[in-house]
C-alpha cells in the first residue's frame, strides 16, 4: 500500500511566498533592470549590454529553481537547488559589475543625486531571498522522512528485481 506524500502547511506557505517573491524580484526587477540596460546598450556600451542579457538570464534561472522546487520529485528538487545557486551566483556577480561601472563613470539620479548604483542594489538584492527560500524548500524536500521511505522503497525492490532467480532457458 503505498502512502500519498503530503505537505506540510508551513511548506505550502513558503511555496506561496516564493512564487510572489520570485514574481516580484528575479522575473520583473532583474529582469526589466536587464532590458533597461539592453534598451539603451546604444548608449552604454555592448558590455553593459551584455550585463542586461544576463541579469534577464539569471531571473529567469531563478524563476526555474523556484517552479522546479514546487515539485516534491528527487530530481526536480537537485535542478532547483542547481538553479537558484547558479542564478544568483550569476545576478549577483552581473549586480556586482554594473554597479561597478556605474560608480566609475559617475552615474546618478537625476532628482535625488544619489548613486545610481543604490538603486541598482535595492532593486536586486532582493533577489536573495527567493533563491534561499527555494534552495530551503528544496532540501527540505529532499531530506524528509518521506522522501528518505521512498528511497528506501524503490532500493528494495530494485535489489529484489536483481537477485530474483533467473528465468530457465531450457525446458527440462
């Protein structure tokens, strides 16, 4: 008899407050900061550009391990650890180098003459939470009691397929 794996409250919780948080940062900040700065890539040159390209890229790799973490699959859940570490690693470091950039060629805010580079940190260091939050969930998943049963299920009966008595071959 096999046992329907069920979630707990806190987990769909948190998987809720993932997909709004992964709305809201990886998919519209970094990804619009991204297509501000391939929109007038004419004026900033093609390695800033190419920095919009891939902070676009890492929302959406994020956006992936989020959805991917939705799932309470083995596999699906290793993906989602693999995304969110891969895109924030890489929307961090484009963070990093355009904010770089922006400090040496001296951009600012028109009204507030403030650096443009702190705006660029308060629109996608959020980003952080939704990449920990699905890598949580994730490992949550990956090593619950349940899932662990499962395992142990399937190795089971793998072993039980392998050391079956083999079938005869000819008619005695």
């Amino acid at each position: 008899m096999e046992k329907k794996r069920r979630s707990s409250p806190f987990i769909k919780a948190a998987k809720a407050v993932l997909l709004c948080l992964t709305a809201v940062y990886p998919v519209f900040m970094a990804g619009m900061s991204g297509a501000g700065l391939i929109y007038n890539g004419d004026s900033y040159g093609n390695e800033i550009a190419a920095v919009g390209a891939a902070l676009i890229a890492s929302g959406l790799i994020m956006a992936a391990g989020a959805v991917l973490c939705l799932f309470r699959k083995n596999l699906a859940n290793i993906v989602s650890l693999i995304c969110s570490g891969v895109g924030l690693a890489l929307c961090l470091a484009m963070l990093h180098k355009l904010c770089s950039h922006a400090d040496a060629a001296g951009w600012t805010d028109k009204f507030a003459m403030t650096p443009i580079s702190d705006m660029y940190r308060a629109r996608i260091l959020p980003c952080i939470a939704p990449a920990v939050i699905a890598a949580v969930i994730a490992l949550i998943q990956l090593f619950s009691y349940e899932a662990a049963e499962e395992r142990r299920r399937h190795r089971e009966a793998r072993e039980k397929r392998e050391n079956a008595p083999s079938p005869k071959i000819l008619d005695d």
